[in-house]
C-alpha cells in the first residue's frame, strides 16, 4: 500500500496502522505451527497490543489469534543451555502471557523446569550478556517467582555512557515492564526516564532506528506525553520509514524484522482508537 496523495498526518497514521496489522497478520500465518522464537513474541506483541490498544486489538479480530498461539504451546518448557539470548527470553515471554490467560478458553497445564532457569541466568552472566539477564529476571519476577531476585535492578543501567543503543532500549523496557506490558498505569516518579527519552529523540530519529523509535513513541504516550513534539517526531519517523521497510520482502523467520513490525504495529494502533 502507498500512500501517495495528500492525506492529514491523523489519515495517514489511520491507513498506516491498519496497513501493519494486516500485514503483521499475513506474516504470522504464514505458518501453521511457529516455533517459541516467533511464538514469544508474538504472544507479547499481542498482549502488549490489547494493554496499549484494546479496542482495535479486538476490532481486528486479534484475540483470534492469541487464542490459536495459546492452544499451540508445548506443556512443559525447558531452558536448553544452547538457547540463543532471544530463544530464552521468547520462552520466558510464553510463560509470562500464558499466566495472563490462564483462565476460561485459555486453561491449561504449563510447567517449567527452574533449574534450568537458574542455570541459564548464571550463563548469561557469565558471558556478559547483562541486558538479557536482566529482562528475563525481571518477567520472572512479574511471574512472581523467586527466580528473578537473582538478577540486577533497573536503577543499575550498567550501560548508561558506555552504549547508548543498549541503555535506551534499557530505558524503554523499564516502561514496559513497570506498566506490565500497558495493562498497568505508570506509577511512581519517572520523571528523569521521561526527561532522558524526550531528550535522545532527535538522536534516534537521525539514525532511523525504526525499531526504537517505535518503542520510544510507545513509552512516551504511555507517560502521557502524546503532545510533545518529540513524541510527533517520532511518529512521524515511523510514518516515513516503514512502508520502505516492509518492502524488503523479508518474512516472519527474520526475527529482528518481525520485532520491528510488531512494535510498530502496537506504535500506531494508538491511532485506530481514536
């Protein structure tokens, strides 16, 4: 779909959100069976959705789907210590939106095996991969299991002035993981978070990162700062660069593609709510 003839920014954010969630859905049943790399974030991109968006997640008929993922996870998960870092935190993902919907059409029987979680925690901090270790303990601890005790806290940001790419996709999932994926108002004083998004958004915006920019735009509206111009800003990158993206005709299988798509689809389903 291009969108070529003069539109308000209001249209054109309408067409290009319900541009992506039909494209988002295409990409994901394109397989019948995905495997937990795709499952997990699929399954928290629609969580996330229905938290952000709820009125268009239904619309959209999206429950659907979430339902089909949910009926499709395996009954016991195990932390292989071979998993890649977005392996793991996939799975932790499927066991985090499985709780949400443990209920009612959803119910069913899921186990993990802890020790292998704790093994799998004390790898990654032994090969420096801290950003994972931290995200997968932090969802344990919305789990409410004991497991996530063992990993650092947010206030720590071992990567602040050292790698800003990773500290602000750092800052970004202290919103999501503090509004419970935006099931859960922000509460408590994040006004230096909210100040140092505001402040890097020119910065992401001169690198293009469409994938932190989306995130970024997500958090700022969840804090309420839809009107600033930064957020705009923001948005308006997304609205430049993702029809461009979509056209380099990768599929589901890519997954940081996929995780850029998902984003940004939740990015602007905040338009069809209006």
């Amino acid at each position: 779909m291009e969108i070529s003839y003069q539109v308000s920014f209001n249209e054109k954010y309408y067409y290009l959100a319900d541009y992506l969630i039909k494209y988002w859905v295409n990409l994901i049943t394109e397989v019948d069976k995905p495997c937990n790399l795709i499952s997990g974030l699929s399954l928290i991109t629609l969580h996330g959705f229905t938290g952000y968006a709820p009125k268009t997640f239904f619309s959209y008929k999206l429950d659907n789907i979430l339902r089909e993922m949910l009926n499709q996870i395996p009954s016991e998960i195990e932390f292989d210590p071979l998993l890649s870092c977005d392996e793991a935190l996939a799975l932790v993902d499927i066991l985090y939106v499985h709780k949400q919907y443990n209920n009612g059409n959803y119910k069913r029987l899921l186990c993990f095996n802890e020790t292998s979680v704790i093994d799998y925690l004390a790898n990654l901090l032994e090969n420096g991969n801290i950003m994972y270790y931290w995200l997968i303990g932090e969802i344990l601890n919305l789990l409410g299991t004991n497991l996530g005790s063992l990993t650092t806290k947010h206030t720590l940001r071992p990567y602040k002035n050292k790698n800003k790419l990773y500290d602000i996709y750092w800052l970004t999932h202290i919103f999501f993981l503090k509004t419970e994926y935006f099931h859960k108002p922000l509460q408590g004083d994040f006004s230096n978070e909210i100040s140092e998004l505001l402040g890097v958004s020119n910065w992401i915006i001169q690198l293009k990162n469409i994938d932190l920019a989306a995130e970024a735009s997500i958090c700022l509206s969840v804090a309420g700062k839809t009107q600033t111009q930064e957020y705009k800003s923001l948005v308006n990158l997304l609205c430049d660069e993702i029809q461009g993206f979509t056209n380099k005709g990768l599929s589901f299988t890519d997954f940081d593609f996929l995780h850029t798509i998902s984003v940004s689809m939740v990015a602007l389903a905040n338009f069809l709510e209006k």
